[in-house]
C-alpha cells in the first residue's frame, strides 16, 4: 500500500466558520492557515495546524451538497478522517484487495491540489475515513 504515514486532518463539520474560528484561534491560541472554497463539493474548508496534522473545518455552502445532508440530519460535528499516503493508487488498490469500498472510483481533486479518496463507513467500522496524496 502507498504507505500511510500519519493522520493528515480530522475533519469536522460546521454551521459556519466564521462562528467557530474565535474558539480555535482564542481559546485553543491555534491559527487558521487556509481557508479555501470547493463550489464542485459544495463547500469552504478551513485548515488549522495542530503539530504534523490538522483540523479541518468544513462548512457547506452550496444546500445540495453532500455536507448539507450531513448537517441537515446529524448536525455539527465530526465527519471523518484523513490519512496521508505516499500513492493514493497504491493504497486504493490495497483497499479494494481487501474488499474496502471506495467513495469514487479513482482518486479526485481535494483541497490544496491533493488527491483524495474516501472509504466507506460500511468498510471501517462505521467512520468515514479519506485518503489524501
């Protein structure tokens, strides 16, 4: 497999970034390093380094995305969680050997020019989790 070489983000999910960014930078005195819109998925994402990881904030801004109908029926809070790896093919190829099911069908375009993919809940026990190269 693409070796996977440590968690790159905890993703969770939000009403609005700009509610919850004072809690992040005054409370917890971490900074947003990016913030950036994906209108494809729906979304602006705001990425927070928190040592050789981060936390990513999204908040949907399109009502048909896929972020929406998880905010819509769960509310804020956690959405998945990310791994890095060094080939994304690799480890997709791993995953599906081990009979993983796969979100798309080849890696797609993530935010800051990664590739990404997703594996199902029904293949993780129940987490939502993401590859990003």
């Amino acid at each position: 497999m693409g070796t996977i070489s440590h968690i790159d983000h905890i993703a969770i999910v939000v009403n609005s970034i700009n509610e919850v960014r004072p809690f992040y930078e005054d409370a917890l005195g971490l900074k947003v390093a990016a913030i950036e819109e994906l209108p494809e998925r729906g979304i602006r994402t705001a990425f927070i380094r928190v040592g050789q990881s981060m936390i990513e904030l999204i908040e949907p801004i399109n009502p048909a995305s896929q972020v929406s109908t998880f905010l819509d029926k769960r509310g804020p809070g956690l959405h998945h969680i990310a791994f890095k790896t060094s080939n994304i093919n690799d480890a997709q190829d791993q995953l599906l050997s081990h009979q993983a099911k796969l979100v798309y069908q080849q890696a797609e375009k993530g935010a800051h020019n990664t590739l990404v993919n997703f594996i199902h809940p029904k293949s993780s026990g129940g987490v939502l989790m993401e590859i990003v190269e």
